[in-house]
C-alpha cells in the first residue's frame, strides 16, 4: 500500500514538472495571462479583458506589450469610429430640438477629431516597431499624446448635452454609447502608458 502511494505521489510530481517546463525551460505565461495582468491597470479592468480577448491569438513573443498596446487602441479606434457613425445618424433624426442638433453637430466634430486621433497613435506605434533609442521615445510619447488626446474629445463630446433641457431619448442614446466608448479609450491609454513604463524599465513579463 505505501508502495502504491510512494509511485503515485512520484508520477505525480513529474507530471507537474513536465506541465510546468519545456524543453528544460519554465513554461511561458500565455497570452491570456498577459491581458489579464495588464487589465489590472486599467479603471475598467472586466471590459478590458473582454474587448482584449479576442486578440489573444496575436499577443506573442517578445514584443507582446507592444501588441497588447497596438490592440487596445485598435479596439478604442474601431468603437469610436462606430460611435461616429451612430451620432451621425441620430443628427438626422426627424423632430431633433435645434440644441440637441448643435449639441450632435458639435459631437461629431470632436468624434473626428478622435478619430484621426486614435489614428495616428497606430501609426506611431507601428513607426515604434522599426526604431530603437530616442526616435522609439519619441514615437511613444507621440502614441501616448494622441490616445489622450482622442479620450479628451470623447468627453468633450459627452459633455455637450449636460444641460437638462436636452433631456430625451437623443442625449440618452448618445451619452451612454459615449461612455462606453470613453472606458474603451481610457483603458487603451492606460494600457498604452503601461508598455512605455515597462520598455523603460526593460520588463519583459506580466
């Protein structure tokens, strides 16, 4: 009996082993465990893992805050793009109040400008693929500028139809889209801010 016990409590301990290295090697935190981690950071840390998931597949190797970075700006760019698109819609809507329709028409001014944005922090980011040293800090700073620049448009926008005369289905339509949308941003430039910290510390893991 002590014998059965003593070769199951062996097996048991190399099976540990072998699920926890390769190759000699400890085994690498996935994907998974990277967005996680890096979710923690954010103010919407549930959202974040949840648009992030997705992209699991592509967050890899040794440039993996990178590519968490670049996703988080992605999923930011392409939620407020559908904002956009949604407000535009509403400013057509028959029987829209004169300030409710200046209060759109201001929304999708700053909405563009969020867009363009979001836009050209990609951008950096991926000119921060191919450069190393200062034209790296450099690019990042620019990234890190643009995303916060788009966040503060979106509450620009949000904040055009405060007053409660604006009351109705219009302002609550487009204030609850734009604080979803704003919660996306704020955790891309959380998220954004964190890989520029770690770069510069040379943090390689969660």
């Amino acid at each position: 009996m002590e014998r059965s016990v003593g070769l199951y409590l062996l097996v048991l301990v190399v099976t540990l082993r072998y699920t926890t290295t390769v190759n000699g090697r400890a085994a690498s935190p996935t994907a998974m465990d990277l967005i996680r981690a890096s979710c923690k950071t954010t103010l919407h840390a549930s959202l974040c893992v949840r648009c992030l998931s997705s992209y699991a597949g592509s967050i890899k190797g040794s440039n993996a805050d990178h590519l968490l970075a670049k996703a988080a700006i992605s999923v930011s760019l392409n939620n407020t793009k559908s904002a956009s698109v949604f407000i535009s819609k509403l400013g057509r809507v028959s029987g829209i109040k004169p300030r409710e329709y200046q209060a759109v028409k201001d929304c999708i001014s700053t909405m563009t400008n969020s867009v363009a944005s979001l836009s050209q922090s990609v951008q950096e980011l991926d000119q921060m693929a191919r450069t190393r040293g200062h034209d790296f800090e450099w690019h990042m700073s620019n990234a890190e500028t643009w995303v916060a620049s788009a966040l503060t448009n979106q509450n620009i926008c949000a904040r055009g139809f405060d007053d409660s005369s604006m009351n109705g289905h219009v302002k609550n339509a487009i204030t609850s889209r734009m604080v979803y949308v704003s919660q996306v941003t704020s955790n891309a430039l959380a998220l954004v801010n964190r890989f520029a910290v770690r770069h510069r510390k040379g943090i390689r893991h969660p």
